[in-house]
C-alpha cells in the first residue's frame, strides 16, 4: 500500500468509514418521538427524561421530584411498569448518563433537563467485603466493628450525583433522594 493508501485508511480510521461519505454518523444519546425517553444507543438503555414526579411538558420537566427512600424506589420500580421493565440503574449507567449525555440534543432542548446538584438512588447492592481491623482509628471513630459491620452495610446504598457523576456508597437508606428510571431496549 502506497503513502496515499495508508494516508485514507488512517483518515478512515479516524473519522469512520461514514465520515468518508460525508454522511454524519447518528448521535449515540437520542430523545424519543414523544420526548419522554432519553435512548443511549451504545449500551441500549432508555432513560426516563424527568426525574419521577416530574412530566414532560414539550419544552421542560415540570413539577418537584418526588423523593423517595430506597426501599420505596425498589417498590415503585416493581410496580413503574409490567414485568418489571423499568428499574433503578446501576450506579456506572447512572454515572455514564450523568456525565456523558450530552446538555443539549439536536433541536437544542436540555437532554435531562433536571435541577441540577441532585443525587440520585441507584440499585446498586452496597458490598463490602472488606474486615474490620478493630486498631484501625477510622472504624473505631465509626464505631465499626466486625460485629456490626454487616449491619451497617445493609443500612447504606449507593447514589449517584448530578451532574458530576460522583458516587457515594454510604448514603442511608432512609434517606429521601430523587429517582431515574431506565431499562433495557435489548
């Protein structure tokens, strides 16, 4: 292959095969006909676009988010929709839809046009399988020991910030936090 030849192919390389045609690839974050879904075609989930308590008005999410604590949000999903499509995400799809979705689409509406600086419950099971060193000054400051320690993981669950994407594995459960629903398109 000639200087010419590798030049196209790693033009090719870089900008895609379609880029080359110039037709331009679709966007990997799209919003639904309707505007109520938010779809990240890479992974294949859809996102509920307003927090729940929150609808869709053409332009905006309107209303106040319901905030819910974990044990109500695992209720809720359950009963959202038939045979249990949507769900809460785990916290990297979450943190994923949070930092990656784009602010704005195409027609130049706000993707999740959300408050920001809300944290937001995942179904992610809080593990922690880590032992207690009972000297160690930070679990003795906690009063953590190896006695409790299984306890105390099943009072916290994990949350989600936005728009920062930072995840906190120690939020109580009974903590009143806002939701987003998503589920799978494949």
């Amino acid at each position: 292959m000639g200087m010419r030849g590798w030049t196209r192919w790693a033009l090719a390389l870089c900008v895609g095969w379609t880029g080359l045609a110039g037709a331009k690839p679709p966007p990997s974050w799209q919003v639904s006909a309707d505007g109520l879904e938010v779809l990240d075609t890479q992974t294949g989930l859809s996102w509920s676009r307003c927090l729940e308590g929150t609808h869709w008005n053409g332009r905006a999410c309107e209303g106040v988010p319901r905030l819910l604590t974990h044990a109500e949000a695992l209720k809720m999903a359950s009963q959202r929709a038939p045979a249990g499509t949507w769900r809460l995400p785990r916290v990297t799809e979450l943190q994923r839809a949070v930092v990656q979705a784009p602010a704005m689409n195409e027609a130049g509406e706000p993707v999740f046009p959300d408050v920001p600086g809300t944290w937001l419950w995942t179904g992610t099971a809080h593990v922690d399988g880590r032992p207690v060193n009972p000297y160690d000054y930070g679990n003795v400051q906690r009063g953590l020991t190896s006695d409790n320690a299984v306890q105390m993981n099943f009072l916290h669950g994990w949350a989600v910030h936005q728009p920062g994407g930072q995840a906190d594995g120690k939020v109580l459960k009974r903590q009143r936090l806002a939701v987003r629903w998503v589920r799978s398109t494949r």
